[in-house]
C-alpha cells in the first residue's frame, strides 16, 4: 500500500519518498484506505488536499487520486469549497493561513465524511543555513540550521530538504523538550545511499531548507511515520498516527513556512 504525500525528512525520522509524492508504508492489513493529506500555510496559495487511496503491495507508485470529492477547509465560521484542479489535487487561492488560527478540513467520498483539525503555531524565525566544506562530500553533505526557540510555548519543528527545488527523502522534526528558550544549531543529512552516481553532491548544487512550525499532532504523525514501516527486529508495521477522523491515513497540516537556500562551494 501506498501513502501519497507532499512534503517529508530525516535524523530524528526518516522514511523513502520519491521526487513527487509518494511513501511506501506495509501496512498490518489489506483493507484499502483513503489517503488525505491537506496543508495549509502563511504563503499565499499553499491551501492544498491530496485525495487518494492505497494499493496492493504490487501495484505501481502513481498517485491513485480521487476525483468528485467535496472538500472543505472552515476557520471562524468562513468556509472555503476547494477545487479539484487534478485528478485528487483539491486547491483554494482564497484561503491564506494566519499563524494562532485554528483550521477544520471535512471531506466527504462517497457519503463518508473525515474530518480533521490543526491550529497553525507562532512563526519561529530561522535565522540561519550555512555548510563548512568540512561538512560536505560527493555522497553526503550535512549544512547547519539555526534557530531560537521562544521558550513561552511548546513548539514543534518539521524541515523538508530540497537540492536544486527537488524534494529529497530526507526530513527531520524536532520538539524544544531539551532545548526551550535556547538557540538551536544543528545539522540536516542530505545524502545520496543509492547507486546511482549522477545524484551525488557537487559544487553549483542549491541547497534549500524549508522550515515548518508545526501543532504537536502533525509533530506525532510525522514522528510516528518513521516506524510504520516496522523494525529490523521483526516486529510488526504499524500505521503513523493520524489527525484525520473517520479511518482515513494522511494527516492535515496548518504550519508556517520559512526557506533558506546555500550553494555547495
């Protein structure tokens, strides 16, 4: 089966993503499951549904979208219809996240109905990107992040990683459970374990990091995705814990976005 995703990263977790949207998870059964997965931001234009639904474990990796869903994203009694604009891609430009504002998404399939919520945090600034050339080789290059951490809140952390604009499998999430109110500096792994030698680190490369500010059950699900794919001990896959009601997979996503890029020198 198969989950369809935007986004996701590594050290703390870290899963198999594609260049488009696609995560593979062994789930403990064969029951197809819709997969919802919706975001909203501070940027203009980022309000976003991805509708699919899994496979069986020998099918393809395309996405296996949904069409003829109603989606809907509510906040303070104003509710926004999305439109699908792809097979199972439902998009909205009217609708702008405002960091402290609570968001609702209901999406009814076929007379079902799931439902989720998410409450968009604070922005934390970010205050820097930077690679020694001590941190940098053809097959792994680990550049810096830097942050403070407010301190008056539980804040939670979501980094996507991207070499010249493509999405990488690698993804990282932090909490402040050991660093409130402190300045955080530390370290993305982007790294090439394939065999293929034409997606090695050279010096030109763009490296973007994508710096979310994320409610604690985005936090979870993003955690918990690390060990849906079960461990090397035998033990059994599970599902990542999800905010969406109603037995959907995915998650949705109210959080801020903030983006620095550096070159390999």
């Amino acid at each position: 089966m198969k989950i369809i995703l935007r986004f996701i990263f590594l050290l703390i977790i870290s899963t198999q993503w594609s260049c488009e949207k696609a995560i593979d998870l062994k789930l403990k059964d064969n029951v197809l499951k819709y997969v919802i997965e919706g975001t909203i931001t501070n940027e203009a234009g980022s309000c976003r549904v991805y509708i699919s639904e899994t496979k069986d474990f020998g099918d393809d990796n395309q996405f296996n979208g949904i069409s003829g869903a109603i989606v809907k994203i509510e906040n303070k009694e104003i509710t926004i219809v999305l439109t699908e604009i792809e097979k199972g891609i439902y998009e909205s430009a009217a609708l702008t996240g405002i960091p402290g504002e609570t968001y609702n998404l209901t999406v009814n399939i076929k007379d079902q109905v799931f439902k989720a919520s998410s409450t968009m945090p604070q922005l934390v600034p970010f205050l820097d990107f930077t690679l020694k050339p001590a941190d940098f080789d053809t097959t792994r290059v680990t550049p810096m992040v830097k942050f403070k951490d407010p301190g008056e809140t539980k804040n939670f952390y979501w980094f996507q990683q991207f070499v010249n604009d493509r999405i990488q499998k690698q993804y990282k999430v932090m909490n402040d459970e050991f660093t409130t109110g402190q300045e955080v500096n530390d370290y993305l792994v982007f790294e090439n374990d394939t065999k293929n030698k034409s997606l090695n680190f050279k010096k030109g490369d763009k490296l973007t990091a994508e710096m979310h500010c994320v409610d604690v059950s985005v936090y979870t699900y993003l955690f918990s995705l690390f060990n849906a794919n079960g461990s090397d001990n035998g033990a059994a896959p599970s599902n990542p814990v999800s905010n969406i009601s109603g037995d959907a997979l995915g998650f949705f996503s109210a959080h801020t976005v903030q983006r620095k890029t550096i070159t390999i020198p």
